[in-house]
C-alpha cells in the first residue's frame, strides 16, 4: 500500500512536470496539426514543395516551445499580456514595434510579450529566405512562423492570468489547449480554403491577438460556471499513460466545457491553420513567388540537420527553468 502510495504521489508529481512543459501553447499534438493542415492551403507554385516536406513542416512545428528552455529571449514571442495595458489596449498600444518601444520601452514590451510583433519578424525572416531561394531557411522559418501565429490563436496567450492562477483555475491554460483537442479533435474540419494575400501583416497579427482577447472571458466564466457544478472527484479522473497514472480533466468535464465553448477551440484552431498558410503565402509572393520546382527533389541538408540536434542538444543541456508565463 505504501509503495502504491509511492508511486501515485510519483506520478502525479510527474504529471506536473509534464503539464508545465506542454502548458505554453498549443499542446503538441495541435501545433503539429496546424502546420500540417496548413500546407493545404497553399497554391499551385507551393504546395508540391511544402507536401514534400510535410513531415518536417508539422515536426518542427514545436520546435519554439522546446527552444524555451535554452533561450532566456525565447518566452515572450509567445505571448502578450493585453491586460497589462490597460481596458483599451487595442487602441493605446502602439501596433509598430518602433511606435510601442518609444511610448512602453523595450524592456517593458519584452516583461508583457511580443508575439505579435514578432510574428512580423518571423514573416520577413521567411520572405527573405525565399528571396534567397534557401531551402533550409525556408522550412526553418515557415515551422516556427507557423507556431507563433497558432500561439496568438489561444485567448490565454493573451492575460497574463494565463493559466488561470488568479482567478482560482489553474489548469486552465492545458485544459483549454490540450485537453479539448485530445479529446474532440477527431471530429474537427480542418478544411478551411485557400490561403490568401495579407496587405498588412503586422495588422493581422494585432486582429488575431484582438479575437483571442475577446474570446478570454468566456474562457474563464464558463470554466468558472462549470466548476461551482462539479465536485473534484467528478471534476478529475485519472488516465494512464504508459505507465504513469496522471490526474486529468474527467471526460464528462471536458465534453460539458466543450459544449459551453461552442466549438471555440475548433475555430480557433481553424482560423490559425488559414493564417499560418495565408502568412507563408504571403512571404513567398512578397519574394517575388520563386519557383520551388528546382527544389523537388533536395532533401534538408545536412546543415539543417546539424542545426537541429543543436538545439535538441541545447535543451537537454539547459536546466528547465523558464521565465514568462510559467508557474
Ligand atoms: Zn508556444
């Protein structure tokens, strides 16, 4: 009995390590989705090339999460703390880096996130990759250019009571993000058209950070309404995976948020999956649409194959200390 003990406080302990890891974005499993599902979207001139390294599009979709861990700079491109400007942050932050840095500075901007301003960053990076006609760089930037915009998706990328840490919800932020789409993704459209020109980028950004933040009250009331209905042992249940026994958010729980969500996750996952193929598209039309054809038959070079296990290795190097939306 004891050693069961043992090893339920083990595991659940180890459930919390898991949860603060994947407690960023996006779980996993939806970052890798969206960029995929993106490649869908693109137009003849791109998507041979982007089907043709799919695998690679929808695997490094993650890689900015991992890189948190090994880069300080890392943790506020994921991110924005609209509350922390105030009611009508829309219209008093500035939307042009330049403008924000000279009216907040840019150690301020950096404590409240950038994600939005760094979505631009990631979208010229890529232009100019394809300018170039460098491969490498053109998958690198269009995985982790896909990531941000997913990011920016998630209203609790948007407060910095990101996991409901002030209101008495803490969990929130995996439920939400994880949690759902693990259980009801199954039955999402992930068909969502074809990829369009964006005139203003940095403005789509700001619009998408806008729709998140609207939709962060419902996040938080609905959850709020759910839990005065439910006892903790209906609230959570415990699921085995491999072989550690982890508390989750009971099925029933989850179905009854879902229900109250009325398909927000779906959405959101859809207008990100749009955006992220819409922003690529974007980059390689600005670029002066280079044909990929000549690519057709390269494979990533070794190059990008060192860089990668780099930065693997940086991570498993890096103790798992994050600044920045982390507990
Ligand atoms: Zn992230």
């Amino acid at each position: 009995m004891k050693k069961f003990f043992i090893a339920l406080v083990f595991s659940i302990i180890l459930l919390f390590v898991t949860t603060n890891q994947e407690a960023y974005s996006w779980g996993f499993f939806a970052h890798k989705k969206i960029n995929r599902m993106a490649v869908f979207t693109l137009p003849e001139g791109m998507i041979g090339f982007y089907k043709h390294h799919i695998e690679y599009i929808s695997e490094h979709a993650v890689d900015p999460d991992k890189r948190r861990y090994a880069n300080p700079d890392e943790a506020p491109r994921h991110y924005i703390d609209m509350d922390k400007y105030g009611k009508y942050a829309y219209d008093s932050v500035p939307h042009k880096w330049k403008d924000a840095v000279n009216k907040y500075s840019e150690d301020t901007l950096k404590a409240y996130g950038i994600v939005p301003w760094y979505i631009e960053k990631m979208l010229s990076r890529l232009t100019e990759a394809f300018r170039t006609e460098n491969m490498d760089l053109i998958l690198h930037y269009s995985a982790d250019l896909g990531h941000y915009i997913a990011d920016s998706h998630v209203p609790l990328h948007t407060t910095s009571n990101y996991n409901g840490q002030f209101t008495n919800q803490k969990g929130i932020h995996g439920f939400w993000e994880s949690r759902i789409p693990e259980l009801k993704s199954e039955g999402y459209d992930y068909w969502v058209g074809k990829a369009k020109y964006i005139d203003k980028p940095i403005e789509k950004a700001w619009s998408t950070v806008k729709a998140s933040n609207a939709a962060l009250d419902s996040v938080l009331k609905f959850e709020e309404k759910l839990n005065a209905k439910y006892s903790p042992d209906k609230k959570y249940s415990f699921e085995n995976r491999g072989k550690t026994l982890i508390k989750v958010y009971s099925v029933e729980y989850t179905s009854e948020y879902n229900k109250m969500l009325n398909g927000m996750v779906e959405h959101r996952m859809r207008a990100a999956i749009l955006t992220v193929g819409s922003m690529w598209y974007t980059a390689w039309v600005n670029a002066g649409k280079p044909n990929l054809d000549k690519f057709d038959n390269k494979e990533i070079s070794d190059s990008l194959k060192q860089f990668n296990k780099a930065e693997e290795q940086l991570k498993n190097d890096t103790n798992k200390e994050v600044k920045g939306h982390n507990d």
